[in-house]
C-alpha cells in the first residue's frame, strides 16, 4: 500500500495501532485468497476493496 493510500485510509477510518493494521492486512489477504474460491466479493470491486469491503 502507498504512503498516500495509508494516509486516505487513515482520513477515513481514523488511527489504528500497528497491530490492528496487521490484522486487517492478513483479514485482506484472507479476503482475497477465498474469494478467488467462493465469490465473496464481485471483481470489479477488488480494486478497491479497503474502502468498499474492509473500512465497510
């Protein structure tokens, strides 16, 4: 993730601790693994998918 992506998600979610920054990077993974298998999420939205499916 960019130093200005970072920044727009603080903005918009408020500060996290480092370690909740951790593990909302392992839940996008996780995310990201499963939904290749199950369709959690349409593709079109994965660009995407901090503002639309883990700040949600």
């Amino acid at each position: 993730m960019s130093a200005a992506s970072w920044e727009s998600l603080q903005e918009a979610a408020g500060p996290v601790s480092r370690e909740t920054f951790e593990r909302l990077v392992a839940f996008e993974q996780l995310f990201l693994k499963w939904n290749r298998s199950i369709n959690l999420a349409a593709p079109s939205t994965l660009d995407d998918v901090w503002r639309r499916h883990i700040l949600d």
